[in-house]
C-alpha cells in the first residue's frame, strides 16, 4: 500500500511540474502568434495547475490515518479534489469557447509552424501523462489521481483540436481556402465542449461518491458469491457498500445459527472481513451485524 501511495504522490507531482511547463509554454507562443485556440489551450493548463495541485493536498489528507473525528478516515478528501477539479475544467470549457466563438469576428492570426509544434508537443506530452496517471490511478484506486488523468485527457482533446485547427488554418492561408483561416477557433469551440462534457462527467461521480450512492450491483454480487460460501452464513439480511475515496466501506447483516456462541459468532464474522478483502483489495472495512438464525425459518 505504502508503495502505491508513493507510486500516486509522484504521479501527481510530475503532473504538476508538467503542467506549469506546458502552461507557461503555450500561453507564450499564443500570444506571440496570436493563437486563440494555443492562448486558450494554455489559460486552460493554467487551470490545470491550480486543479493538479488541489488533486496533489487531497491526495496527501486522504493518506492519513482515521482518528477520532474522522474514524472512517480522510478517504472523501480525494473526492472533494476532483470535485474541484471538475468545476475548474467546466470553467475553463466556458473560457474557451467563449474566447474561441470571438475569434469569428476577428481577423484571423497568420498561421504559425512554431504554434503548430508547441500544440503537437503539448499533445504527445499530454498523452503519455494520461496513460501514466491512469495506470497509477487504478492500480492505487486514486480518485484524486485519476481526476487528474481525465483532466491530461481534456488536455488531449484540447491539444489535439489545436493541431487540427492551426494545421487548417495553415493550409487555408497556402492554398488559398479563405474559410480554412478560422480552423482555429473552430477547434476551440469543439474544445470547450468535449472538456464541458468530461467535466459533467467527473462532477457527477464525485457528487455520487459525497452522497454515498451504492457501489455497482456487479460488485456487491461479487462480495455476495463470497459470503455465501461461507457454510454458517444461512442468510444475507442486507448488503450495503460505499465507495470513501480510494477505499471501500462493506456495511452488511448476515443470519446465523442462534445457537451459536459469541465466540462462534465473532470467528464467523471475521471470517466474513477476510474473504470480503483479501479478494478485494479497496475494501477497507467490513462492518458486521449477526442476527438469530433458527432452522424452522427456513
């Protein structure tokens, strides 16, 4: 676990190192070339070092032992992070398009080859960030560190539309084809919308996840198989589990025999815990009620 932890920390600083690279970057070339899709490209990575860094302390609050406020742990403080995360891409679509739908009433910037690489670096850069964090995300189930890889991939989007647009915008200004010159913010406008979206999406789940919404029906049949398996369990009264951030909560009431002896009981019920996480390595915690079982309940 430990080095898992270290393994997300350091994705997480690298992709905020990068991020204020990539910003500083792509904001100079903008305003140099006049690129409204690279400037806004850029105003949005500016954004991302403020989300990358907001992901990086939730990350670091999360890792902390429960204590006596928080006896469930810090695990939502990941949440939180990539709710804000969320909400400063779904600004920054806003800023773009609306940056982008002005530059149709403007004269066009002359297309750039400096501006065309700074946009093809950003988006090769961006990529291998976005496979990086992901792979780091999931291996350590890292709310916090997979927002961040979503947002290296609204970056991808935004990367990839400003290759499209400046490299059309550079044709059209060659070869002649006048309505070419505002590839650019044409790609902008798709920009802001394909970020808007995953913004809505990230929103969405950390908004579940706050409000404890249940973990997958697919999940909790998994962690029923493995109860059942367990020949004293005679019945699963209820089942319930929640998702605290990078780990998972099992809340759960079984029937067994009543006859058996508080000892008996307390064997079972641990018995249950290790079943449930050592085939489930995010579950943190099994919480176990044992009710009375009699053979004439059926």
């Amino acid at each position: 676990m430990a080095r898992e932890n270290n393994a997300s920390m350091l994705a997480a600083w690298v992709s905020l190192i990068s991020n204020i690279m990539l910003t500083i970057i792509k904001i100079a070339v903008g305003l140099v070339f006049r690129s409204q899709v690279l400037l806004a490209d850029g105003v949005h990575n500016a954004g991302d070092v403020i989300a990358t860094a907001a992901a990086l302390s939730s990350m670091r609050i999360s890792k902390r032992p429960a204590d006596d406020d928080h006896p469930y742990g810090h695990g939502k403080a990941e949440v939180l992070g990539s709710g804000i995360v969320s909400i400063i891409l779904a600004l920054a679509a806003l800023y773009i398009g609306y940056h982008a739908v002005l530059g149709f009433f403007e004269e066009p910037a002359q297309a750039s080859l400096i501006a065309f690489g700074a946009a093809v670096l950003s988006l090769v850069w961006k990529q291998a960030l976005y496979v990086y964090t992901l792979r780091v995300g999931r291996e350590s189930n890292s709310k916090g560190l997979l927002a961040t890889a979503y947002d290296h991939l609204a970056d991808v989007y935004a990367s990839a539309a400003a290759v499209a647009g400046i490299g059309l915008a550079w044709i059209g200004e060659h070869y002649g084809i006048g309505w070419l010159s505002y590839g650019d913010p044409a790609a902008g406008i798709i920009v802001s919308l394909l970020v808007l979206k995953l913004a809505w999406h990230m929103g969405q789940e950390a908004i579940d996840i706050l409000m404890e919404k249940n973990v997958s029906s697919e999940k909790l049949s998994e962690y029923v198989t493995l109860i059942r398996g367990i020949p004293e369990v005679k019945r699963i009264d209820r089942i319930r589990a929640r998702e605290h951030g990078h780990y998972i909560l099992v809340d759960l009431r079984v029937s067994i025999p009543g006859e058996m002896t508080i000892q008996e009981g307390h064997d079972i019920s641990r018995t249950i815990k290790t079943a449930i996480m050592d085939r489930h390595q995010e579950v943190d915690e099994v919480l176990i009620h044992l009710n009375p079982w009699y053979r004439n309940e059926g």
